[in-house]
C-alpha cells in the first residue's frame, strides 16, 4: 500500500481555506499513486482550536468539511481529524477523532483516548477521552489508527495514564500504526518524539507512520518531521523540518531491509528555524506584512531584525534607531551597519529633546534625583515613537527583550517590554549569542562589535547589565534550572551554585510574574516557555 504523508500548515477556523488545501493534497496524492493519504490531529480545524470547541456551529463547520470530502475518497482513502460531538450524555460534549474516508462514505473513526493537561495543553477541558477501540481494515492491512498523545504513554518512567489505547488495539492482531499528530517544537522535541515512537515499535512489533503539522499558531510553533519507522526501529522517512510537504512511503518496502535516514537535528538551527517560522506565520496568518522594531545597537535588537527580514522580506521592515545622550557612538554605528548590511529601512529619531522636555515637566514634583523613574522614562518614550510608526503605517511591533531579562524583570512595563509579538522572549540570553553565531556562519551579517561589546540598557553614563544581574553564564544556567527543569532553591544549591545569589535570582523571577502576565504571545522554542505553559500566581511568598 503506497501511502501519502500529509504535513500541511493550516489556519485554525479557516474552513474554506483548509477544505480547499485538504482537496488539493488529496488530489496530489491520488496523482501520485497513493492509496491512502493521512493528515495530521485536527486538520479539519487546525491545532489548537481552544474554546472555539465551545461554538456550535464551529463543530458544525468542521463536520461541512467532512461532508465534502467523501466524495473524494471514491478511490482513495483519506484519514482525517475533527472534533465530532459526543453522543452520550455523560462527560464532555466532544470527542477528539480520526476518520476514514473511502468509497465516497466513512469506514472507520477513533476517538482520541489520551488527552492532554498540562504544559500548553488543555484538551480535558474540551474531549471526552475514547471508551472503544478497533482496528480498521483497509487494502490489505490492518491498521491501528491513534491520535498523537495515544502513543505517548510508553517510552516515559512515568507513564502519564492508565489506559494504554494500544494494548487494546493489539487485542486485534493490527500490523501497522497509524498516528495522526499536532506536535509543538521545542528545541529537545524532535528527539523526544522519535524516542517514544521506537518505544512503542519495540512494545509492539509494528511499524508506525506519524504524520506531524508544519507552521506555527500564534505562539506555538509545529515542526513537521513527519516520520515512517520499521519494525527494527529504522527511519525509513523523516519530513523537513518547518515546511509543508506531501512525501510517499510504499509498506512493501518494509519487507526490505533499509537505512535509518534521521535527520539532523542540531539546538540552535532548529531555534533559527522556528523563530523564522513563527513570525512569517504570525503575520500571514493574521493577515499583516510588515513589522517596526527599535534598534538599539544591541544584540537582541540585532538577531530580531535578522530573523524578522529572513521571514518577512528586508522592504517589509522598518527600524527605528531612538539614541539618547546615554547611547554610545558605536551603538549608533553598529545599528546603522547592521541596516546596510540586511537592507532594511532605518529612521533616527533622538530622544534627548523629549526626554529634557518631559523632566522639566516632572522635576518639581521628581526633585533632582536620577534612578530607575529616569531610565524608565526613556524607553517609554522610545516606545511612543514605535507605536507612532505602528498605527500610522501598520507595522506590527516586534519586542526584542530575551528570557534572561524576562525572567528576572529587567526590562520596563510600557516601554521595552510592549509589543504584538515577543520573538525572543523564549531564548536565554547565551543562546542569542549562539543564535548570532549561526547567523554570521557565512559572511558577517550582524557586525562582529555586536557580539564582542558588553550588553548595556544604556540608560545612564556607563551602564552595564552586570550592573544589576549576574553575569549571563551563570544566570542562564540557574534560571533553566529553575523554569525548565522545575527544580528547588535546594536543587540548584545542591549542583554548587552560591546559595544567596541562587535565591537572589528566583525571588526576581517570582517578583516579576506581574510583568510577564503582561507581555505579547511568546514564541515557544523550548521546553517551558512563558505564556500558557507556565502558570504561576502573581501574589504569592513562596521564596520570599
């Protein structure tokens, strides 16, 4: 049996736009030879739909959809995923489900069994976890058809479930599995994924086909790689990463031997890739083209406005270049280089004058002093040109602070932390370095001054970020520790860390929760990224 892989990028609720993409694949497949063609979880509406689930007629659309398909399976199978009401009263109205098209009709649906609550997941919330189980014959074969975290309860010291959708399929002598998925990246993911799934080939003696989203939904990024495994465990074809395609695999050639054919799958890469991937998709899908970001001469500014020209077009992006008397010559110089250098638009617009203007104003009630009310007026400031720029042309505003200074609140509420769309707001300040590396791999795009000048806010004469925060190296590391790896004062203490300046660095992230609750959606590349997989109260003492 010649099967399809369908890894499309879709818009979730875009009925219209995803049936015709949907008819498309299948007629690319059908010309291709196949027999049957697999799309990924939810392809009818896109992943995650969230509380549209809760819309009637958003059912309803999705169910229209199913409709015009089946007269497309006349000759070809096509395997699908909708949500599709729940007919028992009991539970959730919903039922998260994989359907089989052919002959013009269904054959065959599986409600999904394992659902997902956790992390950025909340699918108990909507579904109604599956209670029955069968495998479906379909030309010769006896398939085993799950829905993407059906697989993921083997492979795991802890199993996160009791029941194994799996083990009630095998009950039915299944020689083939059929996974339907929608996987968000994170830059560990894509090795995780093909850990469990060679899991399960070894728990079961069956090949698998994975079919995997490409693209990106707001903040959470899909990156295909789409997979085919032998029963040895062997990739026998593994999708590109972040990219629509349509590729085949013919199950005879399991009966031959064949190489593992894994693709590389390297951390910061696969981050430039699917920050790239993230913005172009933002934007697309939302329908808007160009973006503004202030450049300050740094380096997130720098790696923003690369990856922003790299997904957007260099004429789609405007920089504006806000120096005050803090700012150094070379920052200038930097930022106006690193313009030539990508070929993007670039306006000076100083703001000395406003600033002197707007202390003047407040200096009888401020008095004479000069602290953080005075630097943080400056990016404010800053901020008001942006968004000038902003609603007049309709550039959407890319913020550029990193997860170190997220983390620990370094950064001004209304000023540098505003924006619609945060671009590195989920890599650590050492890994933008790396990014810069990767970026400069071939020729010097972001100037090497960039990379070699001591990061400063230059908010005030000779200011540096190790001035108020640890040096990046050490804080990176004890702040991974804590928002990835979820790990205790106590822990991090334990692995050699100075106690106080441990505990000096969590009580800055807790104390900052306010200002995260504030931010735009995050690109998510790791593994606890902030937004809705990181949920942590606001006013609690728990570090205190």
């Amino acid at each position: 049996m010649k099967i399809a892989l369908a890894q499309i990028n879709v818009t979730i609720g875009d009925f219209d736009g995803t049936a015709a993409k949907i008819k498309s694949y299948v007629q690319q497949a059908r010309n291709g030879g196949a027999q049957l063609v697999v799309f990924p979880e939810l392809s009818i509406t896109g992943y995650p739909p969230r509380d549209f689930l809760e819309f009637d007629d958003f059912v309803e659309r999705a169910g229209t959809v199913l409709e015009q398909l089946k007269p497309l399976s006349r000759d070809i199978g096509i395997l699908v995923g909708l949500p599709t009401p729940n007919p028992q009263p009991e539970g959730k109205n919903l039922h998260n489900t994989a359907v089989l098209l052919y002959g013009g009709r269904e054959i065959h649906r599986q409600h999904k069994t394992l659902l997902p609550t956790y992390d950025i997941f909340d699918e108990y919330r909507y579904f109604e976890p599956a209670v029955s189980w069968n495998v479906v014959e379909f030309e010769g074969h006896r398939l085993a058809v799950t829905i993407c975290e059906d697989l993921w309860n083997l492979g795991n010291e802890n199993p996160l479930y009791t029941v194994n959708p799996m083990a009630k399929l095998m009950a039915q002598r299944p020689d083939m599995i059929i996974n339907l998925s929608a996987s968000p990246f994170d830059y560990r993911h894509a090795r995780e994924r093909i850990r469990v799934l060679r899991a399960n080939v070894r728990a079961y003696d069956l090949p698998i086909v994975y079919v995997n989203y490409a693209g990106a939904q707001t903040d959470l990024i899909f990156d295909g790689g789409s997979l085919v495994i032998d029963k040895e465990g062997n990739i026998r074809k593994e999708l590109p990463f972040f990219e629509e395609k349509l590729d085949f695999f013919d199950t005879e050639n399991f009966t031959r031997p064949g190489q593992d054919r894994e693709r590389p799958k390297e951390k910061i890469p696969l981050i430039h890739d699917a920050l790239v991937t993230g913005i172009r998709d933002y934007f697309g899908k939302i329908g808007f083209r160009s973006a503004v970001l202030g450049l300050s001469g740094g380096l997130d500014s720098a790696v923003t406005a690369v990856l922003a020209a790299e997904a957007l077009g260099p004429e789609n992006i405007t920089a504006l270049l806000m120096p005050s008397e803090f700012s150094s010559e070379s920052s200038v110089t930097d930022a106006l280089a690193l313009v030539r250098n990508l070929g993007i638009r670039a306006e000076s617009l100083p703001i000395s004058p406003v600033f002197d203007a707007t202390m003047e104003m407040l200096r009888p009630y401020l008095g004479q002093g000069f602290d953080v009310t005075e630097e943080n007026i400056q990016p404010r400031i800053r901020m008001i040109y942006l968004m000038a720029f902003s609603n007049r042309f309709g550039h959407v505003l890319l913020n550029t602070s990193n997860k170190s200074e997220l983390s620990v609140g370094y950064g001004t509420l209304y000023g540098d932390l505003a924006g619609g769309l945060s671009v590195l707001g989920d890599v650590y300040k050492t890994e933008v370095y790396a990014l810069a590396r990767h970026i400069n791999r071939e020729r010097e795009v972001i100037p090497q001054n960039i990379l070699s000048k001591p990061p400063s806010a230059e908010l005030r004469p000779g200011q540096k970020d190790t001035d108020t925060l640890p040096p990046y190296e050490i804080l990176d590391p004890v702040l991974h520790l804590y928002i990835e790896e979820r790990q205790s004062p106590s822990d991090i203490i334990r692995q050699g860390y100075d106690a106080a300046l441990v505990r000096r660095i969590l009580r800055m992230v807790n104390r900052n929760e306010f200002k995260r609750y504030q931010l735009a959606p995050v690109l998510r590349v790791s593994p606890k990224a902030f937004g809705m997989g990181r949920r942590m109260p606001i006013v609690a003492k728990y570090l205190e």
